[in-house]
C-alpha cells in the first residue's frame, strides 16, 4: 500500500484516531483483567468476545506505521467505528464507569469515561 491512503481510508483513519482514545499499552492492560474478559458476545464455540478479539487487533492497527496498513485493517478499523458510535449512542444514565457498557467499549478502545 502507497504512504498515501485513498480519501475513503482517510476518513476511516481519522475517525478511528478520534474514536479509538485508548493506547496501546493501556488496552492491553486492560484486556488482561477480568472485567474485560466478563463481557461481550462470543461466537459459537469461542471462549474470548468478539469485542475481545478486537481490542488485540486494535493494539496491532495502533502499533502499525499508516503507510503499512493493510486492506484487512482498514477494514477492522472501520467496523471499529462502526461499533463504537452505535455503541455511545446507547449510553446507560449514571455513573457508567463500573458498568458493562463501559467494559465492552473498552475492549473497543474507546474508554467513555474520558
């Protein structure tokens, strides 16, 4: 893939760095502990979250140069998005930090609470 990315992949780009206000090193942190692991939907016969999954992705989308991203991340990194915004826009009323919305968001790398 060229440094430059097409104007659909920027903007997906973009609005994942604004989405996604987690570090690395802060969710893989936060991947090994038990909240993370609590919740989430598993697919048949998978033990880890499909949210799980992806917050491990998303450690190796932040760790990956711009010009090195491939197809199958920007792809992550839309469907990322994707779910994040859906997910805020069903956000609990109260305090949200010790809730499972606020874990599985997480998993995304996005922690609400900032």
């Amino acid at each position: 893939m060229s440094s430059t990315l097409n104007e659909k992949n920027e903007e997906a780009y973009q609005e994942f760095y604004e989405l996604v206000n987690m570090q690395p090193k802060e969710i893989e942190e936060w991947l090994e502990t038990e909240q993370s692991q609590s919740v989430g939907h598993t697919r048949d016969g998978e033990k880890e979250s499909v949210g799980h999954q992806s917050g491990g992705k998303i450690v190796e989308i932040k760790r990956t140069q711009k010009s090195d991203l491939t197809e199958d991340q920007l792809t992550h990194m839309r469907k990322v998005c994707g779910y994040i915004k859906r997910h805020t826009a069903q956000r609990p009323s109260g305090d949200v930090a010790e809730t499972d919305w606020c874990y599985s968001l997480k998993n995304w790398g996005h922690d609400p609470t900032r």
